[in-house]
C-alpha cells in the first residue's frame, strides 16, 4: 500500500520510480508514494490503499506533536482534480482543490502525541493521482517526521471489479446524556430526538443528526409549567405523533404535580404541538385525569393503538404499584376508567417495593409487547418484564400474558446497575431496532438525576419475542444505527 510521510527538509521526489512510477497512466494504477516537506505542529502519513476506474480510497494518520486540542481540522489541497466523494472519522467538506476534515464529536480531543485515522473515498482523473500538498493542522502546517512503513508495490492493472467502497464502520460509545433518567428517543425526519426528565418546571429536549452527537447537543426548553395543579417535578416525558382535529400533530405526554414536590399530586398531562416539529412549539392540551377514579397519583404515560383504537398506559399506587389501561377517545381525552393490566407479584418485580411501570410498547409482525419496568428504581434490580397481547378485549388482563422472566436486567460485567425506563426507535434506515434506557454505574446508585440515558441495538429471536441481550458498558465501541448519516 503506497504511502505519502510528510518529513522536514526534503523535497518532493518519487517512492518508486522507472516502471511503476510509469504505471500510474494506466486506469487503476495506484499511486507511486511521495515525500514532502512542511512546518512544527503534527506529522501525517498520507496513503492511497487501492485505485478502480473513476474512483480510489485514501487515508491520513495525524499525530498531534503540539498542545492537547479539544477540537481540531486538519486541511490539505488535492492537485489533480481529485474530490472527497465519502469520509469517515472525520466531517468532510471540499472548496476547490482544498480539503477540510473536522474532528467528529466522539474523538475532538487530541492530546500531544495522540494520533487519529481519517479515511476516505474519492473521484479521480484516471490519469494521475499524485499526493496532497499543505496538511495543516488548526492553521498550523505540518512539519513533524512521520516514519513511513513499507507499502505494496503499486498495481500495474485495473481491478476486474471495483474494491469495496464501504467505510469502516462507525461508532458511538454510551452514555448519550450524562443526567439522562427516563428517557424517550424518536428518529424522525433526519434526527434523533431525546426527552428525559428534569425533576423542575421545565420540558427540554435535544436533537441530533448522530445518536453519539446527542450528548453534546444543546438542550432546548420547550415548555414551561405554570398551572397550579401540575406546576414542577416533570417525570417521564413521551412524544407521539398521532392524528388530532388539525391532522398529525406531536403529543407530549408528563407527569407533572403541585409544588413543593408532592407526589399524591404526580398526574399526566399532555401538550400539542402546532405543526410536525417535535421541538414545538407546544401549547398545553389537557389533564388526562380518571374520568372515574381521580383518587391517587399516576405516573409513567405510554401510548397503545392497537385495532384502531387509542389506550393510555400508566402506573397508580394501590398499596402495590399495578400498571393500568385507560380508553382515550383522542390523544388528550379518556374514554373510560383505568383498568389493572399486570400487577407486580413475582419475586423480581418486588425487590425494594412491588412495582410494575413505565410501560411501552413494541409491536411486530402482527404481535403486540409490552415492556415494563419492574421492581424500585431505587435499587439495582430494577430491570425490565414483558407482557404480550393473546386476543381479546386489550383493557382486560386477561387478554396478556406475562413473561415468567426478565428480559433485560443489571450486568455486573459489564457495570450495569438498574436499567430500565426504557424506550424503542428504529435505525434511520428502518431495518435495525434499538432500545434506550437508564441505568446507574454502582449498585448504590440511586433513583434519581444521576441515571444516565444509554441506547443499544436488539435482536429478534426465531419465535418471534425480542431478544435485548445484556446491558453494554459505559465506553464501549458500538456500531451507529444503520444509515445514519456521518453529521
């Protein structure tokens, strides 16, 4: 594989000369290697791994020689024509001749010594492909030694089919928001969109292109609450796109109660949006109190349509804390009392209190989960149970059936304590389904603003049942959902 070191003091000569520097008028030639030279502040090796006609892979290893950098762009200018035509590592752009690569949010931090592969793919003239000229880092040229290792000699001869043009893949690492509890994540139209609660009067979210990129993104107020009877401690935001009198409009759905924090007041409330931005604007909608039974809290909203019809699931304090199915005749009024779907009696949905909350909803193949948070939060057996729907009227529990175990619980392992609160998306390119959640980093983690909002990608076994594997660590390297777009 030629490559191009970028070295002090010499001049820009040839690698490889007579015949294979010839060998480059030939369509898929590779590049013979050079060497030039440039300024103090980084080293890079330049290199063109393999040629096809119309089209060729590069690479650039950066090595930082000068201060730590909390951010960096890396600048060079083609001489032949050549154009960036796909990047990874890196947000590419290209003006003229001249390049610019800019660190991604997930490795901008670049200490001395650290070095950075940047790769991609690129158009060329079929003729000649010679190697960049002016790497500079942060407006710095580069003059640092880079020690060239030995390349392939370069081919003579076009492939009899083009290599592979996929980049490498790329990668986010949890957690993708440090005080993330209660998290609800949509992909919709270009963007990840996170809601978490705030435990105050206010109703944010943060958007994204990249699902690694919402743990820097800037987190917007949308709403803030002001009428007495939900007035503070926002839990459990959710967000829905469903059919309103206007046509579809987002549904925010919250707890929300008086303040001072009194949680016999905790109720769910809704917001509509004026148009298809899930980031609003947003005016309040109504209470979506107990038609019937207003006579305890209500926690945790989720959504179910199901057979044309529209349900409200929740929690309420019964001396247990049962999950509950409410009718709604639209996305802001109930049609009818709740009615008791699961209520928490198994030995690992009563570690710490009985409970069974924060119900969602999956639904695949014609087939009906719901996935629910079981045991206090406040422990680190708090984990997630499922029911599935067996026929029937959907407001009895007679018409679920309770999976006898588990299905996603804490890792010692891997440093997971109490996941749950979870949520479902699918990957920008619809074929990948993933799960978001909150969990704690040491088994005495607590039941609050501490929990961090994690994402990971599921699987579906041969029967049919989701599979969510085992909760991933802090840190680790994972795949970015399918057809997620570099930035």
């Amino acid at each position: 594989m030629p490559l191009v070191p970028w070295k002090t003091g010499a001049r820009l000569r040839p690698l490889i000369a007579g015949a294979a520097a010839c060998a480059v008028a030939a369509v898929g030639a590779v590049t013979a290697a050079t060497s030039a030279s440039a300024a103090a502040g980084c080293a890079v090796t330049y290199r063109v791994g393999s040629q096809w006609p119309g089209g060729f892979s590069g690479s650039v290893d950066l090595t930082n020689l000068g201060d730590p950098l909390t951010s960096w762009t890396l600048t060079w200018s083609f001489t032949a024509g050549q154009q960036v035509t796909q990047g990874w590592s890196a947000v590419y752009s290209q003006s003229g001749a001249q390049v610019t690569a800019r660190n991604q949010t997930w490795n901008g931090n670049l200490g001395t010594g650290a070095a950075v592969n940047l790769g991609f793919n690129g158009s060329w003239n079929n003729s000649t492909n010679p190697a960049p000229t002016g790497f500079a880092l942060n407006g710095v040229a580069c003059n640092g030694s880079a020690t060239p290792t030995t390349g392939a000699p370069p081919t003579t001869s076009a492939p009899t089919t083009a290599p592979p043009t996929t980049a490498p893949p790329r990668t986010f690492t949890n957690p993708i928001k440090m005080r993330g509890p209660d998290p609800w994540l949509t992909y919709y139209s270009g963007f990840y969109y996170l809601a978490t609660t705030t435990w105050n009067n206010t109703i944010t979210m943060r958007r994204s292109r990249t699902l690694g990129g919402l743990a820097s993104a800037a987190e917007a107020v949308l709403f803030t609450l002001t009428r007495p009877n939900g007035a503070g401690t926002m839990w459990a935001p959710e967000f829905h796109l469903l059919n309103g009198p206007s046509g579809q409009r987002w549904y925010f759905y919250y707890t929300a109660g008086q303040e001072p924090f009194n949680l016999g007041t905790q109720r769910i409330h809704v917001l509509e949006s004026a148009g298809l931005d899930p980031m609003g604007p947003y005016a309040f909608k109504a209470d979506l109190l107990d038609p019937v039974s207003d006579n305890t809290w209500e926690l945790d909203p989720g959504i179910l349509q199901l057979n044309g019809n529209l349900y409200l699931l929740g929690t309420f304090y019964n001396g247990s804390q049962p999950m509950f199915i409410r009718p709604l005749s639209n996305p802001w009024t109930a049609s009818g009392t709740r009615r008791i779907l699961t209520t928490p009696t198994l030995s690992w949905e009563t570690v710490g209190g009985a409970v069974a909350e924060g119900g969602e909803v999956l639904q695949r193949g014609g087939r009906t989960f719901i996935v629910y948070s079981a045991s206090h939060c406040s422990t680190p057996d708090y984990k997630l149970g499922m029911l599935e729907y067996t026929g029937g009227d959907p407001l009895s529990s007679s018409s679920w059936r309770k999976f006898p175990n588990p299905v996603f619980q804490r890792s010692n392992a891997a440093g997971v304590y109490g996941p749950g609160h979870n949520g479902f998306f699918t990957s920008p390119d619809g074929t990948e389904d993933w799960i978001v959640y909150h969990a704690n980093s040491s088994a005495g983690g607590g039941c609050d603003m501490n929990r961090s909002t994690r994402a990971q990608k599921f699987t579906w076994n041969a029967d049919g049942t989701p599979n969510f594997g085992t909760p991933v660590s802090l840190g680790a390297q994972l795949a970015v959902p399918s057809g997620e777009p570099a930035s």
